[in-house]
C-alpha cells in the first residue's frame, strides 16, 4: 500500500544536526525537479523581500519564512514526519506509534510537497515554504513542473498495491494516477454527516487517524475494495463509489459527526 499524504503549512523548525543532503532522498528519479525549484527559490528568497513573500503569498507576519527558505542548504535537516505539523499530522502522531507501525509508515507514507515533490517520512529535510500553488518566476506553477517527473517515477513507487490518496486538490494536481494504478487508487475525502460538507478540521483530523488506525493494525488491504471493508472494520462508516469506466480512481466517502 502506498498512502499519499498532503504537507501542512506550518512546520516544526529544522534540526541541529548535518544540513540537507538531496542525494539521500528517496525517489531519486525526482532529483533534477527537485534541484530546480531549491536553487531558485534559495535565489529569490536571498534577494528582494517583498517579492519573494509576494511570490510565495507570504503575509508581512510571515516574512520570517523567506529568511528560512534562503538559508535551505546550510539549516539543520530531520526527519519529514518531525517536519510536517498540523491537524492531520497531529492524529497521526507518527512518534507514538510502535515500532512496527512506525516501520510501516517510513515504507507506506508519501508526502507531497511543493519544494521536495514527494518525500518519504524518514528522509531528512529541513524546515521551508513553498506551497504546490506557488508559481516561481523561472518555472512556473509548481504543479505543471512536477508532472512530468512524477508520472516517470509515482507509478513505480505504487508498485503492484493500493494506492490510497489523501492529498488536497493543490497537491493531487501534480500527479493523478492513471491506466491500471488508477484503477487501484482510491482517493478518500471526510464528510461532516450531518451536512455532508467537507469541514477542513474534521477532514484532516480523520484522515490522520485512518493512516494511524491501518498502520497500528497492520491492515494491508490491496485494493479499493478491500480498503472498504478494512475501514468499516475500524469502525468508520463508509460510503464507497467504483469507476464507471476502466482506469478511473475509487471515491470514497468517510461520514463523521464529530471530531474530539
């Protein structure tokens, strides 16, 4: 199983230990991509202020963020998943799992990112910002510059498995699954039942137990359908819709009430 995450916004600060050290990142196949973007906004951030944080639609609040960004290949590196804070990283509390689900987790969870492009959680990077809807001077919208690199290397990182998608519409714009990974992709949005709206906090919050929830279990379900089952198992109520037509995602529906 493969379970693409979004990133969070804010993020914990970047470590005290070596710097960033881009050949270690896993899918090296995005190396090149991922070059591209540090070097320019490492380049737009050491230069006018004001236009970097008018780049990277930064409030004068966050102007420290673009200080942050310029200084990406000296600042301490991390782990990802000590990177990415936030409501859904916070249900998923990657640090209290047990060993076993937290093995599960370095090989299963991807992150997608508007600097890294997807990372896994182990691979160590340091704190930055940079969102998938930025559009950097040189090369464009970052979504359009990652799908070329992404479609050569996500369907291999898929492998033969489900893939289980839980990204926001920014981030799934620079890969959509397609032909016969689509067809073992299930994308999974959260519902206030009593609306059925999609509320931020409830759709983060459940989503970052799900990943938990299949991570403590164990749970390897190696298709949409099985991912069903194994979620009503867990106790969530699930509504499930197949593909009309051959290589089209599953959509499944996860109807909350509440939230604690």
């Amino acid at each position: 199983m493969l379970v693409l995450l979004p990133p969070s916004e804010g993020k914990a600060p970047s470590g005290r230990g070596g710097p960033l050290e881009p050949e270690s990142l896993s899918l090296p196949g995005l190396a090149g991509a991922r070059a591209a973007v540090l070097d320019e906004l490492v380049e737009l951030c050491a230069g006018d202020e004001e236009k970097a944080r008018e780049v990277l639609g930064l409030s004068a609040g966050l102007r420290g963020e673009v200080g942050k960004n310029a200084g990406l290949r000296t600042a301490g590196a991390r782990p990802a998943g000590e990177i990415y804070t936030g409501v859904l990283y916070d249900a998923l509390g990657l640090a209290s799992l047990d060993a076993g689900a937290r093995r599960r987790a370095g090989r299963e969870l991807l992150v997608f990112s508007g600097l890294w492009g997807a990372v896994r959680v182990t691979d160590r990077i340091p704190s930055y910002r940079c969102s998938m809807g930025v559009r950097l001077p040189g090369l464009g919208a970052l979504a359009a510059h990652w799908r070329a690199p992404m479609a050569e290397v996500l369907p291999e990182a898929a492998g033969d498995g489900l893939v289980l998608d839980l990204r926001s519409a920014a981030y799934a714009a620079a890969w959509k699954p397609k032909g016969e990974v689509a067809g073992r992709t299930a994308s999974v949005r959260v519902l206030h039942a009593p609306t059925r709206k999609v509320v931020s906090h409830f759709n983060k919050a459940t989503k970052g137990r799900i990943v938990r929830s299949l991570l403590e279990t164990g749970a390897a379900p190696g298709s949409p359908a099985e991912l069903v089952e194994a979620l009503r198992d867990l106790g969530y109520v699930v509504e499930a819709e197949a593909p009309g037509k051959a290589g089209r995602a599953w959509s499944l529906d996860v109807l909350v009430d509440e939230v604690h």
